[in-house]
C-alpha cells in the first residue's frame, strides 16, 4: 500500500485490504453502533464526524466499483497478491465453519414468534383449503376425486 502512513478506508474500518464484504459489513455495523451520535458517551461534535467518516468508508467499500477504483488510488491490487488462505494448516477432521461463508450469515436473527405463528396460520388455511376442496368433491361426487375417496373410504373402515 502507497498510503501506509495515512489513514484509509480498511485502517478506519480496522480490515486489511483483503477483507471480503461480509466483514466489511460486519466492522461497519459494529462501528456505527459504537460511533452513532445517538447511543455512544462522546461529545456530539467528535461522534458525528466518526461516523461521518465510518459511513463514507463503507460506502466507498460496499461499492465494487468504487472499492475497485479506491483499492488503485492507495495502491493495492487485489489481482497481483496471492495469500494462503488463512486456515491452511487446519486439520481436515475439523467441521467447516459456516460464519465465514456468504449464503449463511452468522448475525441473521431468528425467526420472531409473530412470525411463527404467521406461518402456522398460513399452514392451517392451506390444510383447510386442502380439506374443503375434496369435501367439496366428495360430496357432489365428482368422478376425478372418487378414486381419492374410495382410499380415504378404506382407510378410515379398515382401521
């Protein structure tokens, strides 16, 4: 890196230049909560222009494009260093770890019991519907739903 003296992006964030977007995001959040003019102990002058400075690294860093461009204006190049990853030495018998991966998000929450209960909800109506349909068909003695109640029939006398 050219700027190694000055602050960048990555240092402000606290990343190497290396970081994939999911830490990105991940040091971002944490920060904002940190430096946030509303939640932290600091005076509102020093908070703000932190977070200022918190939110126009991410921005410039969430980007690709302009994370591309910024990476060559400091001079790092992504494309001429090759890094060992870093769990190479790992042994294989170990579990894979799920929080480093980008379709499993470690910090996702779960679901909240609203939102169960609506899907329990949505599960009893479908049932519901699915019951009444072939009532419904049963009972006018529709020729596609005979064979349907012809096994229900035997089910439920044979049991």
């Amino acid at each position: 890196m050219s700027q190694s003296s000055e602050n960048t992006y990555y240092t402000l964030l606290g990343l190497h230049p290396s970081a994939s977007p999911i830490e990105i995001r991940r040091a971002y959040r944490e920060l904002s909560k940190r430096y946030h003019p509303d939640t932290t102990s600091l005076p509102t002058v020093v908070a703000t222009a932190k977070f200022q400075q918190i939110n126009e690294a991410y921005a410039t860093l969430s980007n690709p494009e302009r994370r591309l461009s910024y990476d060559l204006k400091i001079g790092y190049s992504r494309f001429g260093v090759i890094q060992a990853p870093p769990d190479l030495n790992r042994p294989v018998s170990r579990s894979y770890d799920w929080s480093k991966s980008a379709y499993l998000d470690a910090s996702d929450r779960p679901l909240s019991s609203g939102e169960i209960f609506a899907l329990f909800i949505l599960g009893l109506t479908f049932l519901g519907c699915l019951l009444l349909a072939i009532a419904i068909g049963l009972t006018r003695g529709e020729t596609v739903l005979q064979p349907v109640g012809l096994i229900l029939h035997l089910l439920i006398f044979n049991f």
